[in-house]
C-alpha cells in the first residue's frame, strides 16, 4: 500500500521554509505500513494541483495534501479541491463556532476574511481543526483516499494523529512494519559498512538496513515487514543482540535518545554533578546537556573561555603554559578541564579548546584541530581530533565526541 504526499506553497520552491512536513509525515505514514512512494512539491498554482492530483491519482492509493488552505488569496487548495471533487461550497457552522472560540481566547474579534474559511466542499468529510482556522478535507474518489490538511506544522499534526492515522487504519487492511534505530559514534558510515557487512549480509529476506549518517554519528535503521507486530519486534531485537557483540564500543543508544539525554540519566541516577569549560565550542556542549528537562540537577554550570585572558583569569591556568604550549594543547585543555571541575566543584568536567575555523590554521594546527578532555574524580583524559574545514561541522562534531567521551567515562566509572 502506498501514499503520495503533495505539498503546495511558493515558500517551499524558494526555499524559504524548508519543507519538515513532508519528512515528519512520511514517518508516520511509514509507522502505520503505508510506503510514501513519491513528495511531490509544487506551486500555489490551480492547474499545477490539478496536474499533480490526477498524476498521483495512477500511482498511489492514498493522496496527502498540505498547505493552502489559509484565508488570504493565494490559498487556493479549498477552490481547487472543490472544482476536483466536483461539489459546492457550504456552511459549516462548527468550523465557525471552532475560529470563534479560537479568536475569543485570544481576546481578538472574527474578520470577514476569517469567516470565509468555514465554506468547506459538501462532498468532503471535514475534520476538525482543534488548534488553527482552517479545516482539513477526506475525498474519496475511484478507491483513493485524498486528504488536505493545513501547512501550519502544529495544526496538521494534530490531524494526523487524531483523524488521518486512525482513518487510514480502519479504512485499509495495512501490513505490520516495525522500526529500530541503532545510535553510534565515533566510527564512519564506511569504515561502520565493512565492519558490519558479514552482520547485514545475513538479515532475514523481510528486513532491510539503511544507513543515515550525521556529523559525528552513524544511525542504522533495521526496518522488519510482515503480518504479526510481536513476532517482528522479537525478529529485530535478536539480530540487535548480535549487532551489539560486533560493534560494542560503537552504540551508544537507540531510536530517538541523545547523547546528552543518556549522560543525564546516568549522572541523575548516580547523584553526581557536571559543568564545561570551553573554548572553540563557544557553550554548545553546555547546550546540548541543558536542553534535556531536569538538567539542573546533574548541571552545575559553564565556563566559555574563549579568549586566553578569560583561561587564564578564571579557569586560573598560567599564561607561561598558553605561551608555551598554544591554547589548542593536550596541556591547555586538561587544566581547563580539571581547574573547571575544582572551581565549580562538580565530579565532572568536559573542557574543549580547537581551531573551528575557517581562519587561524597553521601547518601544526589546521583548521578542525581540536582537542578535549575529560576530568573526572579519577583523573583527566583527553584526545586530539581533526574533524575538518567547516566550522559550523566541527563546533557540532567537538561537542557530540567530547559528550560521548564522558558517556564512556561514566560507563567505566
């Protein structure tokens, strides 16, 4: 069974809103064993949505519209659909009482141009927009289910999960098809492909690997497809377990868990605390690890050092070694890391220090030159790193890496 999802707005081909609907939808279609076969993306335009409806109409069972349903002009997706379909434009006094309650919430009056999106097609089945103005549609027309759905991210997620995923699964006999994630770092897609080919070789005829990589990190996907969710679930997890004999080092999580999420949960259960010291990575480790809820109880707080004044001052580490040694130093960094945990007084520490680029390489020190340290109640490590010539890349690939140095410190503790 497949789907085809059409996206309609100007903003998406100018690539001034980049298009997260398309891609958190296919997920959830995939969820419930619908394959999206085709995202198609085309312009506020009458006869571009006709063509496309009528193209996707000989591929797919399932057609799924976002965008244009707004009140301002070029919305054009209700007119068009109603044109479609073949119907007419009624009143639908629950849409209205629905923008009324909205706008009265928000202590605002109903415009005129407000109330026009209450007028839905007559042959349509409207479904309600809990959170936004505009309705969305089902058509049904020679076996296909069409669905419009408004682009607002919030809104048309809101009926994907309360009306068009329940719908589609009363309405179509789907297969079960179950997703694992597996979480790894510090290893590259390829060098992680030839380590693990003999594994993948061997994946029953049912299930698939894919292999989505991110700076930093590698996630395999293990997809397992048949009748009976339980007896795929049970197929996943053991060839999980030989995964794990193979590369053990390398996984760290599964399926939608963070790095700083994990460390939080370890530092948590075991009442222990930690802060950073950093240079090149400007706070983002500190980033990472408070943007998971209840991080103030493991986080104690954030030394930015970015200038050498700043290390010296504050992280007190004595300017004959900067001068000495450079500020991207094994030597720099282990003091940033141990004087940090000591004058914050934390059991943890993860310092950075590094060239981000993309000015300030040298023949001893290029661009993506980066060293971290970890310092703990046992001691302090550390590792130099040459991730590159992008600085946004290796600000994102230093602090993934030294979080998962402190992951394996803790694992080891």
């Amino acid at each position: 069974m497949q789907a085809e999802i059409i996206s309609i707005g100007d903003e998406l081909l100018i690539g001034q809103v980049v298009n997260t609907n398309a891609s958190w939808m296919s997920e959830r279609l995939n969820s419930i064993g619908l394959d999206v076969f085709q995202i198609t993306t085309i312009a506020d335009k009458k006869q571009h949505i006709i063509d496309s409806l009528n193209s996707a109409s000989g591929r797919v069972k399932v057609v799924l519209i976002t965008g244009g349903l707004g009140p301002t002009n070029d919305d054009i997706t209700k007119s068009t659909l109603t044109q479609y379909f073949e119907g007419i434009l009624v009143f639908s006094n629950r849409t209205l009482k629905n923008i009324e309650n909205l706008f009265a919430a928000r202590s605002v009056p109903v415009t005129e141009i407000n109330k026009q999106q209450a007028y839905i097609p007559d042959n349509c089945v409207e479904i309600e927009n809990k959170v936004g103005t505009a309705p969305g549609m089902m058509f049904e027309k020679n076996d296909i289910i069409y669905f419009s759905l408004p682009g607002v991210p919030f809104e048309m997620k809101e009926m994907m999960n309360n009306f068009v995923l329940p719908e589609l699964s009363k309405k179509l006999s789907l297969p079960a098809i179950i997703h694992k994630t597996i979480l790894t770092i510090g290893i590259g897609e390829s060098f992680l492909s030839e380590k693990i080919s003999g594994w993948e070789n061997q994946l029953p005829s049912n299930c698939k690997l894919a292999y989505l990589p991110s700076p930093g990190q590698v996630r395999l996907r293990i997809t397992a497809f048949g009748s009976n969710a339980v007896e795929l679930n049970n197929q996943i997890e053991k060839q999980i377990q030989s995964l794990k004999k193979l590369i053990p080092d390398y996984i760290y999580g599964f399926n939608e868990e963070t790095l700083s999420e994990i460390i939080g949960k370890i530092l948590k259960s075991e009442n222990k605390t930690v802060v950073t010291a950093e240079s090149c990575t400007g706070g983002f480790i500190a980033h990472l690890i408070t943007s998971e809820p209840g991080s103030s109880n493991y986080f104690k707080g954030s030394i930015v050092a970015y200038s050498n004044k700043i290390k010296t001052e504050l992280l007190k580490i004595s300017d004959d070694v900067i001068q000495t040694h450079g500020a991207v130093s094994k030597e720099v960094v282990e003091l940033m890391a141990t004087n940090s945990r000591l004058i914050l007084n934390a059991d943890y520490s993860i310092a950075s220090s590094g060239v981000a680029g993309p000015d300030g390489g040298s023949v001893e020190k290029p661009v993506g030159t980066v060293w971290l340290a970890v310092a703990t109640p046992f001691g302090v490590i550390s590792e130099r790193f040459l991730f590159g010539n992008d600085r946004n890349r290796n600000i994102l690939k230093a602090a993934i890496t030294a979080l998962n140095m402190l992951r394996k410190e803790l694992a080891r503790n």
